[in-house]
C-alpha cells in the first residue's frame, strides 16, 4: 500500500474545521486509533487530529480505514 504522505487538509483545498462539542470525543478517539497507523508515514498527532476533523465534517461518521481512504482521496 502507498504510504501517506503528512500535510494538513488545507493544503489539500479542504475548509479548515474545528469539531463542536458533540464531535470533539468523536475527533479525540478516532486520532488516538489513527494515529499509530500515521505516525509511520511522518504525521505527528495535530496534523492527525486536523485530518479526522475534516474527515468527520464531510462524512460524520467513520473507522481508520474510512479515514486512510478519506486521506488519500485528498492528497494532492
């Protein structure tokens, strides 16, 4: 598989997005899952944290596996 390669979602044309109180848990707990499968490719945990954020304004709901996909449908 391709590795990933880190950016931020902006760079990628995506709206930066802060999750609201309801999806900040949400965010928290899908960059913990995320987070070791992306530190291998160079992501630290805030450009993580940024990427489940936008991935969870566009989808609402996902696993890793969503995101990885979500991720690399953006990269540019």
């Amino acid at each position: 598989m391709a590795r990933l390669h880190p950016e931020h979602p902006h760079d990628a044309g995506l709206p930066e997005h802060d999750p609201d109180d309801a999806h900040d848990e949400a965010a928290h707990l899908l960059t913990n899952e995320a987070y070791g499968r992306l530190a291998g490719d160079g992501f630290t945990r805030d450009e993580v944290f940024e990427w489940v954020s936008a991935f969870l304004e566009q989808e609402h709901a996902g696993d890793v596996e969503d995101l990885l996909d979500f991720i690399r449908d953006h990269e540019a």
